[in-house]
C-alpha cells in the first residue's frame, strides 16, 4: 500500500503518517543553493543525524522530527527513510506554483521514489 501525504511543514504531527510503515520518502524543497531544479537525497536512520543540506525552507529541522520518532517509537518508524530534496529557485514568498527548474526535475523525483519504495534502492 502507498500513501501520499501533503504536510505543509515538519512538525511532530509527522511522525503518525511515518509509524508502522516498511518504507518511507519524504519530498520536500530546499534552500536555494545556486543550482535550482538540483535534486540532493540522503536517508534518515536510527541513531544517526544528517547533514543539514543548506537548511530545509520550514522553521523546524526535520531532522530533529525524524530524531524524536526513532527515540520514542523506535520499533515502529520505519528503518530508513529516504528524504529527496528539490533546489527551489526562489523561497522569498509562498506558493503552490512550481518554477521550470523544478519542474524539470520531477521526473526525477518520481523515479527516486518509485525506486526506493519497490526496494531497488533500499540500504
């Protein structure tokens, strides 16, 4: 079963959709870096904190949420969860559009996640 969840930021509301599950992507922008459209990805897991790629564009670290999960539902969060990131262009307002960088690297995305979520690229 695949679900899709849209979650506007990474509070710790998003453990309950990321607990009791065999896999997990989480897709996300990040901080423009100077290459917009650029696609970065890296697993959260256990016991072991991630780099911060240039700071996610939401106030709380979703690394600190995915911590919080492993240390209080440790047999219930997934044991990996991928996290693909797309360069946004442009962070300085907010809207559901998508610029042409981007939206130039979602078929990219899509064969990232379909990839880890039929077990291909699982560690």
């Amino acid at each position: 079963e695949v679900k899709a969840v849209h979650l506007l930021s990474p509070t710790l509301n998003i453990l309950k959709h990321l607990l009791w599950h065999e896999r997990a992507v989480i897709v996300d922008s990040v901080a423009p870096e100077g290459t917009p459209g650029m696609v970065v990805e890296f697993l959260l897991k256990p016991n072991q904190r991630t780099h911060h790629y240039g700071g996610l564009t939401h106030s709380l670290s979703l690394d600190e949420v995915i911590t919080v999960g492993y240390m209080t539902f440790p047999d219930a969060m997934p044991p990996a969860i991928k996290f693909i990131g797309v360069e946004a262009e442009d962070i300085s307002g907010f809207g559901a559009s998508l610029s042409e960088p981007v939206r130039r690297s979602l078929p990219t995305v899509a064969r990232m996640v379909r990839e880890f979520l039929n077990g291909s690229d699982v560690p």
